[in-house]
C-alpha cells in the first residue's frame, strides 16, 4: 500500500476485471502452442497460477482483500451454482462402483490431518520450545483447530472451530495465511503428479479399470448428448443453477437461526452455519436433477460453465494470500508444513499397501484439504468426466469435517498441556 495504507485499486469492478484478465491470460497461454508455454505448463499448474497471481495484488498491498465483498460473491453465488452444474451429470451409481479404496483414501487424508496436527505441535515445540512459552502455546493449538476445520471440511467447519475454540484474531488470521499457501503447494504437487498419472500407476500396480469405466461412460453420455451450445442452454443452465442456489439460500436462512436458538448441541457442530446449508442444498438438489432429463444440460456446456464459476472462486481465493506473510511467523508456517506432509506421507503409504490408483490419492487428499473449490478441479486434472467424483467427496468432508476437527482439538489441548 502507498504511505497513507490506501490501496492503489479500490473498486471491486476494476479488480474483478482484472481477476477476469489475469484467468483469460492463463488459459489463453496454456492452450498456446509454442514451445516454451508447452514446457512452462508441464511444470507449472495452471491452476496454480489462478491462486498465485492474484495473491501478488495482495502481497504488494496493491489491493484490499479484506473489504472487497468479490469472495463473498463468489462463495455464496457462484459455487453453489457451480455444485449444481457439476453433479447435474453424476453418474451416481457409478461413482459408487468405484468399490472401497475411494473411500479408504478419504478417510485416510482424514485421519491424516487429525493425528498430523499434534504430532505437527509437539515437534516443533521440541525444536523451538520458547516460542511456547507462556499462553503462546494455547495460542497456537486453538489457532490450529480452524486449520483442521479446513483441512477436513471447508469454510464452515473453519469458521465453526473459530467459535468452538475462542481462537483469537490474530491466530486465526495467521493460520488462514498457512491454509492457503500450505494447501496450495501440496496441491501444485498433486496437479504435476497427476500429469504423470499412468507412469506411476503402472509402477504401484493399482488397478485403474473402475475409473476407467466410470470415464468411458461419462464420455459416451457428453458424447451423445454434445451439441452447439446455444443461447437456450445457456440461459437454461444459468437459471437452473441459479435458481437452485436462491433455493439453497432460502432454506439455509431458514433452517440456521431454528438450529442455533433451539438445538445449541447441534449448532456447536456447525450445523447452524448457513453456508453448511446452502452446500448441501446446493449439492443434494444437483444429485436429484442427475436423475431427471436437466441432465441433458450437460451436452450444452453446464459443467464447462460450473468450471467457469469454480476458477473465478479459485481467482477471489488466492486474492486473499499474501505470500510475504510466509516470513512473520516461520514456526506457525513450519507447523502447517509438518502437518501437510504428515498427511502426505499417510496417504502414499496407505495408496501403495492397497494398490489405490493416484486419482483416489488425489481427490482424496483434495476433498479433506481442499474442499468443494479445488476437489473437483484437481478431479478433472486426471479427466475432465471425473470432476463430479471430486464434488461429493468433497461434501462428505463438509458433513464430517467438524467432527474431525473438534477432536483434533481435542487430541491438540491434550498434548498442550
């Protein structure tokens, strides 16, 4: 920021266009086909990307990401259209034949992020015991119950472990800063993984044939229902998405208040938290039109538009990182970072005894840490009929993640104290 802290871009229009701008820039270099995009790109996500360059607005205080209302928009509009658009053409039946290791896979990333964060804890605290001493090692384990809340659920459960824990401000502001960096280099790696996705199964022995037939039927249903998208689908696609989302709303700030007057055991699960509402309204109201002729939709373009959606939600994220926070505190970012590899680590161990295919490792992994943004984004890296796979693990980790995260923080103020 200039010498008055005020930041050069004010306008939410103006930087929502160049959000816009820095998404157009990416995918129009990705698809390019000179040789140095090419091997940029085999290295380099471009999802990545999405985060990591609107971070740089943030980071060089050329923006306020804290009063732009642009996330707000985004969480509460355009990804709950985009859960529509993208469970519009689940094939649910087939999701479930993927048989077991799909599941043991998420709940080995689960498992993983719960055991991860003490270990994490008492680790560091062995390496910098004075960093610790006195209330801020309460600090510290509070702090990290949102970042379990995160890392198993979503936003909801995060901002649930913020009330259920009385995390301070200021822990909280830190560990949202670990969330974002932390979750986004662990992704970076499995997006370049997923480049290599065959090679690596072929080695590990995994049997790939129930994602392969779940695939081929995806692409025979896009196939036999593509068409040219017209104006009628895509005004027909927008007001079913949208339409569904104000539904997700009403209920939402219907059902939140009764749970939080009326049954406080339940609200201090998160259940009274509208956004919980509105994504399983969203998701569950997307899994019923897949049974119905809307999932026709699909042929005129419905889940490249959720994907339109997701990566605009992806963009407004990343405007809220600031990768110089990085060096404030190092021991917070060191704990984030023995946590993530903690969950790493348990999952390709898990993945080699069952002989899971790495698409399991992945949108396992995604569907704890990343959530309902990034799960199906990092699904269709390995195809882009797998997407709808990463959307309901996704909301199964929004259904559990509070519980997760709360004996986490359990097991956290154990070893605290």
């Amino acid at each position: 920021m200039n010498e008055h802290n005020i930041p050069f871009i004010q306008s939410d229009a103006v930087l929502f266009g160049i959000l816009a701008g820095i998404l157009g820039l990416v995918f129009y270099t990705q698809q390019h086909k000179a040789k140095f995009w090419k091997k940029f790109y085999g290295v380099v996500p471009a999802l990545l990307l999405c985060y990591f360059l609107p971070s740089l607005l943030n980071s060089f205080g050329l923006v306020d990401a804290e009063n732009s209302k642009l996330y707000y928009v985004a969480s509460r509009y355009l990804l709950p259209a985009a859960l529509v658009l993208l469970t519009l053409s689940v094939d649910l039946k087939g999701i479930i034949r993927l048989g077991p290791k799909a599941g043991i896979m998420f709940i080995t990333g689960t498992i993983g992020i719960i055991i991860g964060g003490p270990i994490a804890f008492m680790v560091v605290r062995a390496i910098s015991p004075e960093t610790f001493a006195g209330s801020a090692a309460e600090e510290i384990w509070r702090g990290m119950t949102t970042l379990a809340g995160s890392w198993i659920g979503g936003g909801a459960n995060q901002a649930a472990m913020k009330e259920i824990y009385d995390v301070p401000q200021s822990a909280f502001d830190k560990m949202i800063t670990v969330d974002i960096i932390w979750a986004n280099i662990w992704m970076g790696i499995l997006l370049f993984m997923s480049k290599r996705a065959k090679s690596i199964d072929a080695k590990t022995g995994a049997d790939v044939s129930a994602i392969e037939r779940i695939k081929l039927k995806m692409e025979t249903f896009q196939i036999e229902n593509k068409r040219d998208v017209s104006l009628n689908d895509l005004m027909l696609i927008l007001g079913i998405a949208f339409l569904v989302t104000g539904m997700g709303h009403a209920f939402a700030n219907w059902i939140s208040p009764i749970i939080t007057s009326d049954y406080p055991a339940l609200a201090n699960l998160s259940l009274g938290k509208s956004f919980f509402w509105l994504v399983v309204v969203a998701t569950t109201l997307g899994i019923i039109l897949s049974f119905t002729k809307a999932r026709n939709l699909e042929g005129g373009g419905a889940s490249a538009v959720g994907s339109v959606f997701i990566y605009i939600l992806v963009a407004t994220i990343g405007l809220h990182m600031d990768v110089m926070k990085i060096f404030d505190d190092p021991i917070v970012f060191l704990i984030g970072g023995i946590w993530i590899a903690i969950h790493a680590v348990l999952l390709l161990v898990v993945g080699k005894l069952i002989k899971a295919p790495l698409f399991f490792l992945a949108v396992g992994s995604q569907a704890n840490v990343g959530g309902a943004a990034s799960a199906p984004v990092v699904a269709s890296a390995f195809h882009p009929s797998l997407a709808p796979v990463g959307v309901l693990l996704a909301v199964f980790g929004y259904a559990i993640g509070t519980y997760g995260a709360w004996f986490t923080g359990v097991l956290l103020q154990m070893v605290a104290n």
